[in-house]
C-alpha cells in the first residue's frame, strides 16, 4: 500500500507518471515545465533569469522543440513504452541535438520523457546514443528525479562539495558523469591514433604498470577516465582560487596558465591527459565540463573531497585491483595530530600520498599553528611548502594532490595580497626506487629515457645533479626549453645564449648539456611525441633532491601501497625479492605469496627520506603486527645496500575490530623513529627495537558520513592489548602433518557434471550422458566458453566432496565429476596407453586438455598437472575408510566424519585419515567447538576479518586421541551425541549452506551438551 502525495511536488510527480490514456502531450509538456521550475533548479520562466525555460523553441527549420533549458532539449510523449513511438522519438531528438550543437558550439544534451521514463542522450560523432535514465515509480521521492534532471542541466550553483553531494552529483552512477564520460569516450575513440594522443596513452600505461604491477589492467576505459578525473581536479584548483572557469578559454584551463600568472606553480601541468584539447570538438567538451564542476562551492572544503570524486568514479572492482584504497580522513588527521608534535618545526612527507589526505591535515595543522603564533600569511605559505611534501608514483593521484593542498590553503590564503609565490610541492616519483637509481642516476646526471612502445632507450635528457639544488630554477629552465622547443619552426634549433644569459649559466658544460638537451626535445616536437617529457623530468627531479641527507625531513606519514607479492609481475617479483632478501624482510616458503610491498616501502622511504632521529608512522596492513611473515621488517634492522637503516619502533594501533571496514584487509598505524647507524663506540645503545608487543585495541561502529576525528572518537573504544604473534609458545599438535588440502578440480566445468537424460534408444551398459555443471562464480575466460557435453563410463563419474557441502557434524550431498583416476590409483592422462581403453573418456578428457591448453593464463601446467597440483589428487589414492574434513576458508571451523573411501576431497577442504569412528567423534567436537574457533581467531590470515582457517588450527597444541585419556574419551561421547543430534534435524538442504550451518551452529550453542564441550576444549586448548 503506497502513501498519499503531501507535498504538491509529490502530487505532481503522481500526475507524470500515470500514463493515462486520456492524457494529452500538452498536459505532460506542463506538468513537465511546473517540475522544472518549481523543483529548486534554479529555473526561471523571463529574461531576467539566468537559466530561462522556453517552451517550443524554434530550432530554424519550422521544428520546435517542447521544452529548452540552456543546451538541453526536452521532448515529451505520451507513452515512451511502445518501441514506434521511442524509435520516432529518438529520430526526432537526434535532428534537434545535431543542429543546436553546431549552433551553440558547446556539447548540447537531448532528454526523452513520458513522465515516468527519463532517457538522457549525447552525440557520439554523428549518432545520438542514450547515456542515462531514470524510471520513476510510485514510491520515488521527487528529490531523487530532480537530482537526476540537475545532473543533466547542470543548472543549480552554490553545491556545497560534501561527500555525499560529490558521489551523487559527480561519481559513477551520476547523469552528469554519464554525459561527460560518453562524450569524452567518443572524442578519443576519433582521436586515439594521432600522435599526441597515443604518446602520451603509452607514457600514461608505462607509469601505472611500474607503480601497480599486475594489478593494473591496462584498458581505454581506464584512460577516459583518469582523464576526466584529472581535467575535474584542475577545473577545481581554478575554482578554489575562486575564477570563473565559465569565462576561461580551455586550453588555458587545462595547461594552467592562469596559476603560473597568479605565481602559484605545480598545480596543474600539461600531462598525460591534456590531449583533450589538442583534438577537435576537446575545447567544446572542456567548456560543457566546467560549466559542470562549477556548480560547487569548492572554498567551503573541510576534507579530501577529491578522494571521494575517484573513490566514486574508478570501479570498485578496478580500485581493487590495483591497490587504491584511499585513507579515512578522521584517521589521518588522528595520525597527524599524533605525530606532527612541532609543526612549526618539523618537515613532513608522505611518500605514497595518493590524493592527498595526509597533505591536506599536515597543511592544515602547520597553518593553523602559524596563525596561533601570529605568524605573516607570506611568511606561513612560504614555509609551508618547505615543511609539507608528497611524492607518488600515480600520475592521478598526483594530480588530485596537488589541488587538495590548495584546498587546505585555502581561498582566503591564496587570494590574498599577502601572498607571495608559492610552489605546490606534490611530484611525480618512485619513493621504492626499484631500480635502486640506477636508471635515474647515472655519473651525476639526471637521467630521463625518452623511448615508448617498441623503442626503448633510444634517447635521453640528460641533467646534472647539481640543477636540482634550486627547485625553482630547475623548473623554470626546464619549462622554458619544452616552450622554446614548441614555439619554434620545424627542422630548426633556435640559440639558447638569450636564456642562458637571463638564468646566469654561464658554464660551457652546463651551455653545452642544456643545448643537447634542448635538440632531443625539438626532435621530439617534430616527430609528434612532444609535450610530456618537461613534466617527467621536473617531477622525478624533486624526489631526488630530497633523498639527498641534508634534504631529509623530520616526519613521514602516510598508507603505503598494499601489493601483495601473487599480484606483482614476474620481473617485479624478481626485484621484490631481492631486495627484501637484501634487507632481511623476505620469508619464503609457503608465506611467499602473502609477501607484501608496504614493509619494502616503508623501509626504503626512511632510508632515503627520513632524517636520523626522525619519526613516522604509517597505516599498514593489519598482519604486520603478528603474523610470521613480518617477523623481519618487526624487528626494525633494514639493511639497505645503499645505506643501512634502523628504527626504534615505538607502537602501534590495531584497527581490525573497527566497523565498518575501511579497506579490503584489516588494517593498523605503526609508529616509531629512525636511530643511527655508526660504528664502534658510536654505534653503543643504537640497536633497533621491535615492534611492541604491547598494542592499542581499536573497537566500535563509525557512521559511514563521519569524516572528522571529533565525530569518529565518541565512538572508538581504545584499549591497551597484547598482541599474540602467530606460532609463539605453541606446540603445533601432532595431527598437523596428517591433514592435507584436498585436489585442485579447476576449471571446475571441465570436470563437473551433471546427469542428463538417455535419448529413448539408451546409452548402453555402464554409460551415463553428462554436462559441465555451470556456476555464476566462474572467472573469465571459462565462464565465456560453452559447457561440455558427452557420455562417460560411470567408473569415472566420482562423487566430489566440496567446502560447500560440508555442515557441522553433517554431509550435503557430494557434488560429480569426470576424473580421469583408473581401478584405485591410478591418473590417465591424453597420451597414457591405457586411456583409449575407455573410449568415451578419451573423448571427454583430450577436449578438455585442448579446452584448457587454449585458454590457460600459463604454460606451465598441464591439465593434469593442474589436477595433481601439491599432488592434492595422487595422495587420496587410494582412498581410506574414515577421515574427518573441515573447509579452508571461513570465520568458523566446520567439521564433519567421511565414511566413504570413494569419495574425493576438493581443495577447498583439508582431510586427514583417522583410525576409529571414536577418534574421528573427538576431532570433530573439537573442530566443532565455539570455543575453538575463538582460540584460533588470533592464528587466522584475514582480510577484513580472520578468515582461512587451512592449517592453523594444527598451531593449537590439539594432542592426538588417546581412548584411555577420560577427557578424549569423554569429548569423543559429546561429539558423537552432537552428531546424532545433527542427524535428526529436519533441514531444507535446497537452501544456501551458509544459512544451513547458521542453523547448525545455533542448534550446537542451545545443545544440553554446549557448556561441558566448550570447558573440555578449554581445558584441553588453553
């Protein structure tokens, strides 16, 4: 039952979207007109408003169009729901598009309505195509239309830019988004094989595939939109300085022109992305852009409001891919408050900043303690960019950070008469230096390598060092060979004596390597790959120079890239590794895949940034802090072949109980200070100091609009705790080498199967019809291929036993599978003598090897290789009579008994052979137990929470079953009693067996025998 309209905006949007019958065009045509002006669009219906209604509009050619806001058409019908009438529509619209975007010369919007249907359009070339609707329903609020129709009139001012007006008017799911991504695809779609434009493609891919490795996936997509993201932040940094972008010629907008003459630099640069108004139609698109962003109030910014833009516009899916979590504002501003103790003082970097939003509170708490000391706004500002910097590898988050330092500043700072020139100190650089500078570096020189595509190293610019001393300068000669080189003839190279004089280099090998340089980049203008290399070369100069030791800083703080180790390329996983074997941070084996980059981050960056005596604290992964795997970077010994570092670790903060989860892993702040390195009686009471054990305990819900520590504190409760490292004071029970992770059945569809029906001649003896049993869960490429599809001798249909069949104390049916295993023992594979003995497996298997040959990420394994992967297969052949299973993964241990040998055990499940019904009763009440689960919680890998159980509820000291030993024999009764009380319960097993062992498990908490079990795994555990 729906509730009656109130308001009359309700009562009108009522009207529009009954479609009844009797309704005339012109009826809607008002109603649609009354919503306009009365929704709050700031619309008018005169001349004196600046954004007028007109109805029927003449286009020039007796056409007229029924509604006209600034560049929006509207056209109404009575019913959008018959296919003639929208294709007639959309033929009539794309006619009005067309002619008014060569009139007005700007992007020109069409809009489709029948009341209830709202279809927004955009050229693409020549064709009209549809970039977003809006259905509205009876219980749709006339709020959530207008924001939608807002987004594509781009009418309202005065926005205050807070989280939530910035996903819903600019992020993903925004009309306003949607018009301007369209537009911008269809422009590099025309454009994307000129020069400029694929130079600068290449340059962009090469960067983020250094900074990200496998985890970037390298895609158009993902080009137009870090273009459009990085275009909005520089249209923003003009609008803080409060100019009217609406009054700007674009390409002074996007080459920030406008800042250089205001004597403010480093803000917005001619990058990777300024193509878009070296093609045609890019001017028009800047314009329409930022008459959009406009919108906002952008000098009432609290936060790192740029964070959310691209937290809101990239993916989730893609940000999870590469790594790009961006930190809570309430939490930086906690770390800096608690780090930054003499701002006036101290020099702070973060080396990984992305968007800027430890910057934007460091800058914050410096001024604000320059305005508490009465400090002179020009005397402030200058020293602010000497005592706040960032570096970051991502040219997008580059560029986001260099306009929210100006948010931090402020308008009323930038503007005023007081200030002087400032220089945004945000740059473009590799804070791990994988190279370890040997591609930077090379016998004093700056070094930048000028070759893309194919071509690599062909030439290079080349810098002495001792250029890098004055930011300044170096900018200013580097910006004036890129334009001279620019503004010139073609096939000339015009003298530099004019420059040298101005700039006072009077040095022959400085004349002489400035005039080398400056004929690389006229060649480079002339072969159409200009443009770029000023910008790489002034921003991998600044990293440098701080690196030097009299350059440190006092501070550094920030969130490291998480990149696990599985995720990195071959040749980065190369380097990873020796370097962290290099620096005693690298543990093997089994945790190599685990292996993240954060610790050989942080490492790297105190050594090269970070002064002697100085401080840091940095958000990490939260296994830092117990797990075995960082035993090596916990004890604070880096030794850095370049130069050895310590630090004295001073604390930490663990964050995996907060909720709810701010990254895809649990996360912690560590904190400390570098100390000395010397020698002999210098080097006396320097030695590094682990990482407490002693930790504090973060633990409560945090509004998800709770962007300031004041508003978040309240609700944290903190708590000192110890922290428990994973393998300390355990004895790993001796069933620990007994269980084993079942086999690797993938690609699941070449294996599994389901029955089908016999034609009605039938299959014969011992044959049975089959096809690939499909899930949703598959990944590409074998979610895309088609089932397989055949008959098998019914020997190898196996049953299959899988995580998700497995309950406490109980089994759901086993899954089928074509498994290629001969009599008890024995795997056949495509070219085994004995496979064509079975004529319908051979068929099935050699289409499925050829399936997978054809489709595998790697060529490293066969199929059955696959199969026999840690030889998961060959070691349950033959099978035995009782082994007790628990699943992998999870929060909660699930154990259940298996008595039936022919059964095969999936790796999403760990098995081990038991020797009695008995001793498998007393694993299983075990593994069942509540109070299992909680003891081993601390020993657990996670991500948001523990989860993954695999082998380390064998770190417990579980001893092996005696039936002498009264507690044994007695938890062996429990289980057999829980069993039994299990068996009996009555369950939909068509239901999800994540709600089946939800029952379970409740059914086990209200069990009579709950109490003594948990005492009994108590007693035996703790």
């Amino acid at each position: 039952m729906t509730t009656a309209p109130q308001t009359n905006l309700e009562k009108l949007l009522a009207r529009l979207i009954d479609r009844k019958p009797g309704r005339s065009e012109a009826t809607l045509q008002a109603d649609v007109r009354s919503l306009l002006l009365d929704g709050g669009l700031n619309l008018g219906d005169d001349d004196l408003d600046e954004v007028v209604v007109n109805l029927e509009a003449q286009v020039g050619d007796r056409r007229r169009i029924d509604i006209e806001i600034g560049y929006t058409a509207i056209e109404t019908k009575r019913d959008l729901r018959s296919k003639s009438v929208l294709k007639d529509a959309e033929e009539q619209l794309a006619g009005y598009v067309s002619a008014r975007t060569e009139q007005v010369g700007q992007r020109y919007v069409g809009v489709l309505t029948d009341g209830a249907d709202w279809r927004a359009y955009s050229l693409s070339g020549d064709t009209l195509v549809q970039v977003s609707r809006f259905e509205a329903k009876a219980r749709t609020a006339p709020a959530e239309l207008l924001t939608w129709l807002e987004g594509v009139l781009a009418t309202a001012v005065g926005i205050k830019p807070t989280p939530e007006a910035i996903e819903s008017r600019m992020g993903v799911e925004s009309a306003s988004h949607q018009l301007d991504r369209a537009t911008l695809a269809a422009l590099y779609e025309q454009h994307k094989d000129e020069p400029t434009v694929k130079l600068k493609r290449e340059l962009w891919a090469r960067l983020l595939r250094s900074a990200l490795g496998a985890q970037f996936e390298d895609s158009d997509e993902l080009f137009i939109e870090h273009t459009l993201l990085v275009n909005s932040a520089g249209i923003i940094a003009h609008l803080v300085l409060g100019i009217e972008v609406k009054d700007v010629q674009p390409a002074t907008l996007v080459k920030g022109q406008l800042f250089t003459q205001a004597n403010i630099f480093g803000v917005v640069e001619s990058d990777f992305f300024g193509w878009i108004i070296e093609v045609p139609g890019g001017e028009a698109f800047v314009r329409t852009l930022a008459r959009r962003i406009a919108r906002f109030s952008w000098a009432e910014v609290e936060h790192d409001v740029l964070k959310v833009l691209y937290e809101s516009v990239i993916a989730q899916e893609t940000r999870k891919k590469q790594g790009e979590y961006y930190t809570p504002d309430w939490l930086a501003e906690k770390v800096i408050a608690d780090t930054i103790t003499d701002p006036l003082n101290q020099r702070v970097m973060d080396p990984s900043c992305g968007s800027g939003t430890f910057l934007f509170h460091a800058a914050r708490r410096y001024l604000e303690a320059a305005d508490a000391a009465g400090q002179p706004l020009k005397v402030s500002l200058a020293e602010l960019t000497d005592h706040v910097a960032g570096i970051d590898l991502h040219p997008v988050a580059v560029a986001l950070a260099r306009v929210t330092y100006l948010l931090a500043i402020g308008r009323d700072r930038l503007i005023s008469d007081e200030r002087e020139r400032i220089r945004v100190p945000v740059y473009l650089g590799d804070s791990v230096q994988w190279q370890q500078r040997t591609d930077l570096i090379d016998h004093g020189h700056l070094v930048i390598r000028t070759g893309t595509g194919g071509k690599l190293f062909e030439n290079e610019l080349r810098f002495s060092e001792h250029f890098l001393a004055d930011a300044a300068r170096f900018d200013a000669i580097v910006n004036e060979l890129a334009d001279k080189a620019t503004d010139r003839l073609e096939g000339t190279t015009p003298s530099l004596t004019a420059m040298f004089n101005r700039l006072a280099i009077s040095s022959k090998d400085d004349q002489e390597e400035l005039t080398t340089n400056f004929r690389l980049l006229c060649d480079l203008v002339d072969e159409g790959r200009n443009h770029i290399w000023s910008y790489y070369v002034r921003n991998l100069a600044r990293p440098m120079w701080l690196s030097r030791v009299e350059n440190r800083v006092d501070v550094l703080v920030g969130n490291p890239p998480w990149l696990s180790y599985r995720h990195m390329p071959n040749d980065m996983q190369k380097l990873f590794k020796e370097m962290s074997q290099a620096r005693g941070l690298w543990r093997g084996d089994e945790v190599a895949s685990h292996q993240d980059l954060s610790g050989l981050f942080i490492a790297r960056a105190v050594q090269q940034y970070l002064r002697e005596d100085g401080t840091f604290a940095f958000v990490v992964p939260n296994p830092v802090l117990d797990r075995p795997y960082w035993s090596g970077f916990r004890a604070g010994d880096f030794q850095d072949p370049e130069g050895p570092a310590k630090v004295a670790f001073t604390g930490s903060w663990d964050l995996r109980r907060l909720r709810p989860h701010f990254f895809p892993r649990g996360s912690g702040v560590i904190f400390g200070r570098r100390i000395s390195v010397e020698i002999g009686e210098a080097a006396q009471g320097n030695n590094p100091v682990p990482l407490p054990k002693t930790t504090e305990r973060w633990s409560g819900k945090i509004a998800k609009s709770a962007a300031s520590w004041a508003q978040v504190e309240k609700w944290v409760k903190r708590e000192q705790a110890e922290l428990k490292y994973v393998g300390e004071d355990l004895i790993s029970s001796p069933y620990k080498p007994r269980f084993i992770n079942g086999a690797t059945i993938y690609p699941k569809y070449l294996f599994y199967v389901v029955p089908q029906k016999a034609n009605s001649l039938g299959l014969g003896s011992n044959r049975v019809a089959v096809r690939s049993e499909r899930t949703n869960l598959e990944n590409a490429p074998w979610k895309n291929l088609p089932d397989m599809e055949g008959v098998v001798e019914k020997e190898f249909i196996r049953p299959v036993l899988l995580s998700e069949n497995v309950l406490p104390y109980r089994l759901l049916p086993p899954k089928k599978a074509v498994l290629p295993i001969e009599g008890s023992n024995t795997l056949l594979h495509g070219e085994h003598p004995h496979l064509d003995r079975y004529p319908d497996l051979a068929k099935w298997w050699r289409q499925a090897e050829e399936q997978w040959l054809a489709h595998r990420s790697s060529e490293r394994l066969t199929l059955l290789e696959r199969l026999q992967f840690h030889r998961g297969m060959s070691t349950q052949l033959p099978g035995t009579p009782l082994r007790v299973v628990y699943g992998k993964a999870g929060m909660h241990v699930t154990a259940a008994l298996v008595d039936n040998p022919g059964v095969i055990i999936d790796n999403t499940l760990y098995w081990g052979t038991v020797a009695t019904r008995e001793e498998g009763m007393y694993l299983t009440a075990i593994l069942n137990t509540p109070a299992l689960t909680e003891v081993v919680r601390p020993l657990m890998a996670y991500g948001k929470d523990e989860r993954h159980i695999d082998k380390a509820v064998w770190q417990l000291p579980i001893p092996l079953f005696d039936p002498l030993d009264p507690t044994h024999s007695r938890l062996s009764e429990l289980g057999a009693a829980e069993a039994e009380l299990v068996a009996q319960l009555d369950l939909d097993e068509t239901k999800s067996f994540v709600k089946l062992r939800q029952v379970l498990r409740q059914a086990i908490v209200d069990s009579p025998n709950a109490e003594e079990l948990d005492q009994l795994v108590r007693l035996l555990l703790e």
